[in-house]
C-alpha cells in the first residue's frame, strides 16, 4: 500500500494569549484523505488551536511545531498559509460592510493561483466557476452582489464560509464550530458540502462541541481535547459515547 | 507677535489690490461696487483668522495670508491638452473656467428648457441681470466671514444657474474650475432653483496634480432652492497637491424641499470646505455628506452647520475621512435646532480612519437644540483598519497590503454609493483608487 501523505504535523505545540497558556503540549499527525474531529468543552483551547493554525496573531506560540506539508507553518503570514492551501471557516464569520463578496472571493481566488503560477481567472470564467459551485451549499446568487457576512444570518454566514472553501479547494480544511447555532436543515447542507469536497488529496480538522455534527460528517479519528491536551483519541465511536456519558465522567476519569 | 504682523501685512496687501482692482472695473454697476467696498471694509476689519478665532482653532491660515500671485501670465497648458477630457462627465452640461474667469472654447451647453438660464456671473452682469442684483451676496453673509468677504470684494466670475419654476433639468450640470500653479481666483456662484424644479449641479475644482507652484482658490456658492424642488449638489475639490482651497457654500431652503450636496476632498494642500444649509420652511429634508483622503502634510477642513430653523424637518449628514501621512482633518458639525423646529430629525455621524500614527484629526459634533420636541443624534468613531477583518481576508489568501486597501476602500464607498450621478460615481471610483494607491 502506498504511503499517505502527511498534511498536517502538529508536535508539543504550547500557545497563549496574553498570560494564559491556552494551549499545553498538542500532538496530532493528519494524512491526506483523512477527517479528524477534535471535541472539548468551552475554554478546552479547540478554537484556539484552529486560529492558531490559520496564523491569528493575539497567539503566541511558546513551544513547539506545526509542520504543513513538510514546511514550517508557523513562519508563514496568514496570507501565505491559505495561498498553499489552508482554509478556515470560523466560528464567527467577520461582517465587512462595503466589500463586495463576488469581488472578494475573485480577488482570494486569484492571489491563490497567482501563488501557484497560474494565471488569474477572468470575471466570465469566477462566474462559471462560481454557479457552479453554490449550488454545494444551496447558496442564491444574489449573495454575490451582497457585502461580505453583511446581514447574512447564522446559517448563511456558516453556508458562506463552506462556499469559499468550495471555490478556494483547500488542501486541509479548519472547521471552527461550523454547527454552532445551526439548525438541522442548514447543518445537513454544510456537512454535504464538506463531504462533496472531500478527496484523496486534502483533509479536514472538524472543531466541535457536539457530536451532532458527527453524524453528517463522519470522521475518522475522533480527539478529545481538555486543558490545552488531548487526552484521548478514537475513532467516530468515541464521539457517541462522550454524547451519551458526557465531558463530566471523562473529566473525572482523566483526574 | 509675528504672527499678527503677518496677518496684517497681507491684509494691507489686499486693500491696496483693491483700490486698482475698483479702477480696472470702472465699468462695474454702481450697486456692485458698493457691494464691493462695504465687504472689502469688512475684510479690513476682519482681518484673516488666527487660530485664536473658534472657527479656526485647527486651521492656520498663514500660509494662504502668505500667498503672493506671481507675475507672469498663466496658460493653458497642459491643462487644455489634457482635458476637459481628463474631467469630462458623459451627458452632462460643462462650463470652465480657468483661473476664475469663463472659457467657452472649452465649455459645452447642451440643450436647456425654456427659461433655464446656465452661464458665467460675468456675462449675466454685463447683461445687467436683474437675477444677480437681487441675489448676490444676499444668502452668504460676509459680516463675520473674513473669505467671504474677500470674495465678495474680488470676484470676477462664477456660475448662474437659474432655474425658473416647475422646470426639471435632466442632464447634470457641471461646473469647472481649473487653476495654474501662482494663480488666485474668487470664483462666486449663485444656483437659482424655483418651485416644483430639480437640478443636479456638480461643482469641481481641479488643478494640474503635478503642479508644484501653490495657487489659492478662494469660492463662495449661495444657493436658493425653491418650495417643493429638489437639488442635487456635488462640490469637489480635486484640486492640486500645493493648492490653497476655501469655499463657503451657504444654502437657503424654502418648504418641502430636498437638498443634498457630497464634498469630495481628495486634493490641495490646505482645504477649508464651510457647507451651511438653512431649513426656512416645514418639511425640508437637507443632506450633507462628505469624503475627503488626505496624504502627505494635507489639511482638511470640513466645517457644517445644519440650522433647523423651522418645524418638521430632516437632516442627514455622514462624513467620512482617511488620513495617511502627516495628513490632519478638521470635522466640526454644527446642528441648531431653533426654538420653533418642534419635530426635527437630526441625524450626523463622521467617521476617521487613520492610516499612520502621524496623521490627526479634530472631530467635533456641536448641537445646539432649543427646541423640546426632536430627535438629534450624533456619533463619531475614529479608529484604525479593523484587526478582525483584515485577518478574514487574509486568511483567504489575500496579502496584507491588498487586504487593507480592500477595507481603505470599502470605509470610503459608502460615502461614493450615495452618489446618485453614474458617471460621476464611476470617476471618483477611480479618482480615489489613485488616491489611495497615493498616499499608501
């Protein structure tokens, strides 16, 4: 059998904002064509990690590696992680009054294949692609002329960031509680959007908090996060019986 | 006291300039030049401000008093061969004028409805137009307004545009005035509107950017808009890097009538626009809105005054500004609301983005209301490009550089999508492009 590639290496990874140490000591090895859910209370350090591996800057990273691909992600700009191919859809989707998305989307599009070499896509051809790809998240297309997350509701501002990932073809893809405050109908059109997406090629890391989310994508490692570590992992199995038994019993077992 | 001697010696400087300016227009009607003589004694006794004037407090004006025209006579230029062109609105009427006085070889009146009158306040008064007589000088005060004043006392030239009663002019009209560096011009507009009218008027001053010799541009516009007619007003101020730009705009309204004006600042060094609207009937509804990018050592200085002089009446008024460089900006909106203007409704809100930590701006909302019946509100927010957006954008693969002038632009379009003019919408799309892409 041929050997996975390796997209995401995360080894004793410590982080804080400010004074706090958020993040103590994190170790997760991704492969190509892999889906890995990390689970945890609030304050457990998910988003953290997540935001950390975009490049958010309130974090200091004060130990340890992120290895992207083989490459140091860590020394890379924002910018530069997702024009090699990370992608994350965050928890709270940032309202930007005045840009428009049709124009935003090109313009990250186009600074992505600028970064590859290729060349920049025309308005004609962004608009094929883009018809094309929101009916994945059963998106309308007069969000193209609205401004970014500008009034969008919870569920379309959560469809709007699986769209992007649908036109932006990341190679590992950070979802950042992309089920919180969703209802049933729009959680099944984001998971089938995840799943449509999903390749050999790329992987994706489901932060959440509930298993719910679970059961439309379905993972292949399940993580449990608490106190900046994992303290378990398994497989989409472990993610139900923390549903039923609940974060408590595991806080106490792990004391 | 350097400073008043300054200020005196170039007051003196004006006074004696107006003893030959009176000779060299012997021709003048007697009302004018008493008109000019009573508002160049008020200029005398006035004096430039220092910044010991309330209204001048973030304003030195030294370097306007400084300014001396130089000698040789001015041309065209560049600026014939490279425009109107350069400045040409699609469908719109144009006149120009160069260095304060008309040039018909580079205007264009298309067809106007009957009774319309568009042309240069020089020609209306050698026609004797009864119109200016009654009119001039009569909305903008020069009592206590030292530029006023001086305009009054040195105009030459400027627009008329007389719009009679229940007439709509469709085609925009657009005004502009080009100056050449060392120049000093007085433009003085008058904008007739009678009842049940519309126009759109666009008032432009520009100058070669690349200019590096300093002119002043001294405007005053008054503007009377007629029950139930609606006024469209653009003023820009395009004008180049080392231009001394002031204009007073003084706006009288008559009942259920609509005004707005956008004050586009992008260019001169020091700019001082004063737009000052007067509600005189009930349910008026009066816009003044503003955008100004500054750069470099820029300064500009945007002051108001909503006067809600009568019941049931809206205003509305956003500004928004960027400033680069060692740029500042001035914002002092005044709203008074008179003891009779029961049932106002006062909107204001500036915003100030600054772009460097050198770059400085003095925001001041002022509300006078003696009325007990209104609604006013005010807010203003100064601030930097937010972290949280641009980390959106970046995270999407877009570099930081583009990032920001992504939300530059995006804080100043919401002040240009109120533009209703396409065409000119269009152009100051790309005029701020430039802008930003400038002062980056």
């Amino acid at each position: 059998m041929q050997e996975k590639q390796v997209i995401l290496e995360i080894r004793d990874l410590h982080a804080r904002v400010e004074d706090k140490e958020i993040l103590r000591g994190i170790n997760l090895t991704v492969n190509a064509g892999e889906t890995h859910a990390i689970m945890g209370l609030n304050g457990s350090g998910k988003s953290t990690l997540a935001q950390v591996l975009a490049g958010r800057e309130e974090y200091e990273v004060t130990q340890g590696e992120v290895l992207y691909k083989g490459e140091n992600l860590l020394d890379m700009a924002p910018d530069e992680r997702a024009q090699k191919g990370v992608f994350l859809a965050f928890q709270y989707p940032v309202e930007i009054p005045g840009v428009n998305t049709s124009y935003f989307l090109r313009a990250a599009l186009n600074s992505i294949r600028k970064a590859h070499g290729e060349e920049e896509m025309d308005a004609t051809q962004f608009l094929k692609l883009v018809r094309q790809k929101m009916g994945i998240v059963e998106l309308d297309k007069s969000f193209l002329s609205r401004s970014i997350n500008e009034g969008f509701s919870g569920g379309e501002k959560k469809r709007f960031e699986i769209f992007q990932m649908a036109v932006l073809e990341p190679t590992l893809g950070i979802l950042d509680e992309t089920d919180s405050g969703l209802d049933i109908d729009a959680l099944r059109i984001v998971a089938n959007g995840v799943n449509t997406l999903k390749n050999e090629g790329n992987a994706f890391v489901v932060v959440t908090h509930y298993q719910r989310l679970l059961n439309y994508i379905v993972p292949d490692f399940v993580h449990i996060l608490m106190d900046g570590r994992i303290v378990q992992t398994g497989d989409k199995q472990l993610a139900i019986d923390l549903d039923t038994s609940g974060y408590k019993q595991l806080q106490e077992a792990a004391r | 006291m350097k400073t008043l001697s300054e200020l005196d010696a170039a007051q003196g400087r004006y006074v004696m300039q107006h003893a030959a300016f009176t000779i060299e227009r012997g021709h003048e009607a007697q009302w004018l030049r008493d008109l000019r003589s009573r508002a160049l004694e008020r200029f005398a006794a006035l004096g430039f401000p220092t910044t010991r004037h309330e209204e001048w407090k973030y304003t030195d004006v030294r370097p306007i008093a400084r300014f001396e025209t130089q000698n040789e006579a001015p041309s065209l230029n560049g600026l014939a061969t490279a425009g109107p062109q350069k400045w040409a609105l699609d469908g719109a009427h144009r006149l120009v004028w160069f260095n304060g006085r008309f040039a018909p070889e580079l205007s264009q009146i298309g067809a106007l409805p009957e009774g319309v009158t568009v042309c240069s306040i020089a020609e209306a008064l050698a026609n004797h137009s009864e119109i200016v007589q009654q009119n001039l000088a009569r909305f903008a005060g020069f009592e206590n307004e030292a530029f006023v004043a001086l305009n009054t006392a040195f105009f030459e030239d400027g627009a008329l545009v007389h719009v009679p009663n229940n007439v709509v002019i469709e085609a925009p009209i657009h005004l502009l005035f080009l100056s050449a560096g060392g120049t000093q011009s007085q433009p003085r507009n008058l904008f007739l509107v009678g009842d049940n009218s519309k126009v759109t008027i666009i008032e432009e001053y520009a100058g070669k950017s690349a200019s590096e010799t300093a002119y002043f541009c001294n405007a005053v516009t008054e503007v009377s808009v007629g029950k139930n007619a609606e006024v469209d007003h653009h003023k820009l101020v395009l004008e180049a890097d080392a231009a001394y730009h002031v204009a007073t705009m003084q706006v009288q309204q008559d009942r259920d009538c609509r005004f707005s004006s956008h004050a586009i600042t992008f260019g001169g060094r020091l700019v001082r626009n004063q737009g000052n609207a007067v509600m005189g009937g009930t349910n008026i509804e009066t816009t003044l809105n503003g955008l100004y990018v500054g750069g470099a050592d820029q300064v500009i200085d945007n002051h108001t005054i909503m006067d809600h002089a009568q019941p049931h009446c809206a205003s509305h008024e956003h500004y928004a500004g960027i400033l680069a460089g060692k740029s500042r900006g001035v914002f002092n909106g005044k709203i008074f609301v008179r003891l009779d203007a029961q049932k106002t409704d006062a909107k204001q809100s500036n915003r100030t983005l600054l772009l460097s930590r050198e770059a400085e701006i003095d925001a001041k909302p002022q509300l006078e209301i003696f009325a007990d019946d209104v609604k006013c509100t005010h807010g203003a927010t100064i601030g930097q490009l937010d972290d949280d957006a641009l980390f959106y954008l970046r995270a999407r693969g877009i570099n930081k550089e583009a990032a920001q002038d992504i939300l530059t632009h995006a804080f100043a379009s919401d002040i240009l999508e109120r533009i209703k003019v396409a065409p000119l919408r269009e152009r100051l799309e790309r005029e701020l492009f430039a802008k930003l892409q400038s002062v980056r």
